[in-house]
C-alpha cells in the first residue's frame, strides 16, 4: 500500500475560542445564568404573591429585571466583556480630554511637552476696563475702522 501524505488547513480564529463547561456554556455565562435564573425566581414571586399581579405581568417583569444580568453575561464586543467595555466607554465620555492635539514635530525636535488641559482649571478671561477699547472693537464689528 501506498502512504498518502493527508493535511487539513486549521483555521487561524480558534484561539479566541474559550472552553464550555455544560452545554455550550463558558463558566461566566453558566454563572451569571443561574444568578439571573435566581434573581429571576425571586423576582417572579414577589411580583405574583406580594403584589398581586397577574402571571403575564409577573413574567414581564421578571424579564425586564433579568434582562441586563444577561447581557453583562453573554455580550461581548472586540473580546472586551461588558464590565470593561462600560468602564473604556466612561473614560472616553467624562474622564479623557474631548480635544486630542496633535504635534507633528517628532519628538526628538520637541521642547516641552503639549498641554492639553488635563486637569486644569478653566482660565477666566482678563475684563479689560478700558472702555477706549470696548468702543473700537464695536466699530471694527460694524465695519466702520
């Protein structure tokens, strides 16, 4: 008998593949699914036995309340899990600087460093009272110097 020399290509996506415990399950999301399932339980027994409504109404409620327990659990964006996507999303909104300058000078040719008004305080404007030049910035905006 002849060898054969056999070869399958293995594509390369396989190492962001993470291990499943039960049913196709990575061990985060079995947890957050049973802390939803728990949270979930008690949730639908409050609402049917201690409120009083009715079961279609305790069931909505039970969704809308396990609802974000799963997503925390299931989504992710990039490979960033939610706890880390919320957190780079709140540094971007209300903790990094909104202007971002930008220097093309290389950074040997550099002086000093930019300052792009990472926690400084607002400088107020000088009031100038000068009334000479309060009248000749009016005529320059209305064309007359």
């Amino acid at each position: 008998m002849s060898e054969q020399n056999l070869s399958a290509k293995i594509p390369r996506g396989f190492r962001n593949v993470e291990p499943t415990i039960i049913g196709g399950l990575t061990k985060r999301q079995l947890i957050t699914f049973i802390i939803a399932g728990l949270i979930g339980f008690i949730a639908y027994l409050f609402s049917f036995r201690m409120i009083h409504a009715g079961v279609a109404v305790s069931i909505a409620a039970t969704i809308i309340i396990t609802a974000p327990v799963f997503f925390v659990g299931f989504y992710k964006h990039n490979g960033l899990n939610t706890e880390k996507l919320l957190y780079y999303i709140y540094l971007f909104e209300f903790k990094r600087p909104k202007k971002r300058p930008y220097d093309h000078r290389p950074l040997d040719m550099r002086t000093e460093p930019l300052q792009i008004g990472i926690n400084k305080e607002k400088e107020k404007p000088v009031k100038t009272k000068n009334k000479d030049k309060k009248r000749q910035n009016k005529k320059r905006k209305e064309g007359v110097l």
